[in-house]
C-alpha cells in the first residue's frame, strides 16, 4: 500500500530467476501464476527484456496485462514507473510475479548487469527464487546455487525451485546437499513430466492467442502445469517470501499520463490474429493515453480493413500464414490502397515482412526454422513497401539503437531509440533508391546499417519499440493519424 507522503508504494512481490534458458522458469512461472489466481489473488505478472511470447500466457492465466521490463530501455525511473502503473491500473494487484530472462546475471554487458535479471531485482528490491535444471546432478546443484547467491551479494536469492527431477532418490539427494551446502531453503520440486511443456518454435514458445486458436486442449495443460506447480512447491511460503518484500520508491515523473486531444480521438487499426500479435501492452495504452481509440482487426480472417485514421501492424509469424495472407485478396489490395492514399502505417517486423512484396519460406539450405514447419513456397503480400521477405538459416537477436533521419509517422527527424530486433528474415531484392528513415548505431535492421522503409506514409522497420523508452512514439503517431483524418476530411 502507499505511504502517507506518497512517495513510497509496496505489494508483495517475487523475482522467479534460472542459472540459464530452458531451466523452465516460463512453465513454473505459469503454475504459480494460476496457483495464485485459483487461491483469489489478483496477480499482476511481469517478464524481464523483451519478449512477446511468455508474456501472453501470463495475460491469459491472470486475466491481467504483463509487462516488460527493461533496465537497459527504461532506466530505474522507468522499470519503477511501469511496476507500480501496471500494479494499478487493473485494480489493484495483490501480489507480482516477476519471470526473469535467460540466466539470473546475462545481460548486454559481460562485466556490468545492464538489461539483466539481476538489475531488475536490484531495481524492485525483489527477493528471487532461484530454480535451477537438476536434470543428473544432485551436489552439483548445490555448487550452482552457492555461485549464484556469492556472485553478486546484493541480489537477494532466498529460496530454490529444483526442476526435472527424475525420482524420490533424487529429489531427496538434491534437496540435502542444497540446503546443507547454500542454506537456502528448497521450495519446490518440481519432477520430469512432459505435461510440464508449452509448445516451442523458432522464436520461442507459441504465443498464447495461437496456441488458444490452433489446440482445442490448452486449458486442460494449464491446468496440468498447475497441479505439478502446487503439488511441487509450497505456494505458502512463496507467498511469505513476497510479502516480504521492501517499500519502494515512486517514480517522479510517470510516463502514464492522458493527453486530452481538442480534436475527435483518432482511430488506430491494430492488426491482431495468429499472425500479428507481439505487441507490448504499454505501446497500446499508450497509444490510447495519447488519444487514440484502437480498433483490432485481422489482416487474416477479416475481408476488410476497417475505417481507421491509421494502421498499427506488429510482429509475429507471417512466415506462418503467408498463404493464409495471400488468399485475404481484399485485405491486402485494401491495405496497399490505404498505403497510396497516404494512411499512417507503421509495421514492426512481422508487420514490415506483410507490408513487402511478397514472403518466401522453406528455401533449401537456408535452415529448418527450429521446429517450425515451412514449406518451399513464395506468396505475395501487399507491396506497399518494396522487397522480398525472405525466411533464412541467420538470427539475429540484438538490442539496437537508431535515430530517424527523417520525419516519419512515430517521431520526428532526430529522435533517437534504444530497441529491440528478433528474427530469421531478411529483406531482399531491394531497388537501389529505396528510402530508409532509421540509421542504426547498434543493430542490424535492413540493410548496410539502415532500417525503417519508407514509402508514401508507411514505416515498416525490424525494430521493436517499446513505447515506454521511446516516449515519442505514442504521440507522434496519434498526431500522423490526427492529420491524416483532417486531410482525408
């Protein structure tokens, strides 16, 4: 609850970290999260970095909306700014359960903790729950544990979660030599079980709105992964450990603030089905706290675009559901027409590959997508900006830094961004004369150091932006959106 003077807030709240990826914090995380939620909390979740995915089956179990944190992107002010915001603004949050990236210390930096898990726990003052993959190691565990908690003393490891445990023998050994070796308390175990996974490809998991829409069963292993959760951990004690978490300080200027507009609020179509869906909760409230109402469509399943003063098309897996794409006709000539006429639209990754010519999957030697399946094919897109999209074996994954060098629908020439990319595509077969607005300083983007095509009033870019650190974005599309209405009028 907040102090009288204000300036202090408090809610319990747990920072669930790993020794590296794949440990399996995503599906503990999940567990404890609709444990939590069965017991009558309102449970507020949070994802450490960048991601799109994880967060979604937090949205789902909770009935809340996740949010990233980034120390790298949003500094101390703004991790606590987006923390005690999305703590309130859906009600009151009665508990918040933090998942952590990758391993507890990886981050942007291999000397400091910049964009790490461990920042983020320093930031909150958060205590964590380590969970460690004991997969065929018993006093080996124990080693691990006691690395972690000595190798920075001012993240507070209190408790651990051991996954993949292979039996009774095993469960005990590990357990012994842990709380003997680190005295730290084993608050769960939590043993193999293919019930314990949520599907993967070559981004990750499959994001919950996909995963609702394609298995008729995802209730049914929800609900699997929280009976092993609740049989395996001790959910009282979790709870004890967040309530025993320090009063935090309030930021003092927040980034959620309502922008009242003189004008009728624009209309901002957001693309979002199975294959547009990475969208950061605060780039949408945001977008709303600058004035604009968001009306959500599917550039698969609708015939039309609907009658909108700007178009928003995020990331995701075109690559997917190209043909899909390809066969909605209507939707793509609508889209490319909007383009001509001068609509706002910005595309993000996945929304830059539609906006290009035409998408190419499954091309010989060119990778197998890390469990995606891809035909050999070419489908053709909207061609509002020109290229070939084309799947390839590369990943990049990369913070990345740019500036605009123009003026654009999201920000004004000069503006500068730290963001984020992540993907297996490159655009290809580009004319020479073709137009950038994103010179990158850090990053890869579309070619030779440039990202954000441009063409009439479209932006499509490889950058993820997160509107939170990129403050500008929220209001500089509500404006493009504004005047496209007042010229179109």
């Amino acid at each position: 609850m907040p102090s009288a003077d204000n300036k202090e807030f408090n809610i319990p709240r747990v920072l669930l970290a790993a020794d590296r990826s794949s440990s399996g914090k995503t599906t503990i995380t999940a567990g404890l999260l609709a444990a939590l939620k069965t017991r009558g909390y309102n449970v507020q979740p949070f994802k450490v970095a960048l991601d799109y995915i994880d967060p979604s089956y937090h949205s789902e179990i909770t009935g809340r909306r996740a949010r990233n944190l980034d120390g790298y992107l949003m500094g101390e002010d703004g991790v606590l700014d987006v923390f005690a915001h999305a703590c309130e603004v859906d009600g009151r949050a009665e508990i918040a359960v933090i998942e952590g990236v990758r391993g507890l210390f990886e981050g942007l930096e291999s000397i400091g903790d910049m964009g790490s898990t461990a920042q983020i726990a320093k930031m909150l003052k958060c205590p964590v729950i380590l969970i460690i993959n004991a997969r065929s190691i018993t006093r080996s565990a124990a080693a691990l544990v006691n690395g972690y908690k000595d190798f920075d003393p001012d993240v507070n490891i209190v408790g651990v979660i051991l996954n993949n445990i292979g039996g009774i023998r095993h469960a005990k050994k590990a357990k012994e030599a842990v709380e003997h070796f680190t005295k730290l308390p084993v608050l769960g175990i939590i043993p193999r079980d293919n019930a314990m996974q949520i599907s993967m490809r070559h981004l990750g998991l499959v994001p919950a709105i996909e995963e609702r829409r394609r298995v008729n069963d995802l209730d049914e292993r929800l609900a699997a992964i929280e009976k092993r959760v609740s049989e395996g951990i001790d959910i009282d004690k979790f709870i004890e450990i967040a309530q025993q978490a320090q009063p935090l300080k309030k930021a003092e200027n927040t980034i959620f603030i309502h922008r009242k507009l003189e004008s009728e609020r624009p209309v901002i179509g957001i693309a979002l089905d199975e294959a547009f869906n990475f969208y950061y909760h605060n780039n949408l409230e945001l977008l709303e706290l600058a004035g604009a109402k968001l009306e959500y469509f599917s550039p698969i399943h609708d015939e039309r675009l609907p009658n909108i003063d700007g178009l928003y098309l995020g990331g995701g897996y075109p690559e997917l559901y190209a043909a899909e794409l390809e066969a909605n006709e209507s939707m793509r000539e609508d889209i490319r027409k909007a383009s001509e006429n001068g609509l706002p639209i910005y595309g993000e990754c996945g929304g830059l590959m539609y906006l290009t010519e035409r998408i190419t999957t499954g091309v010989k030697g060119k990778g197998t997508y890390h469990m995606a399946e891809m035909p050999e094919a070419t489908h053709e897109m909207v061609g509002a900006l020109p290229g070939h999209s084309l799947m390839g074996h590369k990943r990049v994954v990369s913070y990345n830094i740019g500036q605009l060098d123009e003026d654009t629908v999201i920000g004004s020439k000069g503006n500068s961004f730290i963001g984020h990319e992540f993907h297996h595509s490159e655009v290809t077969e580009l004319p020479e004369d073709a137009e950038f607005a994103i010179k990158l300083s850090r990053g890869t983007g579309i070619r030779d150091g440039w990202d954000g095509l441009v063409k009439n009033n479209t932006l499509g870019a490889y950058a993820h932006l997160e509107a939170a650190s990129y403050k500008e974005f929220a209001a500089s599309f509500v404006d493009s959106a504004i005047k496209y209405r007042g010229n179109k009028e």
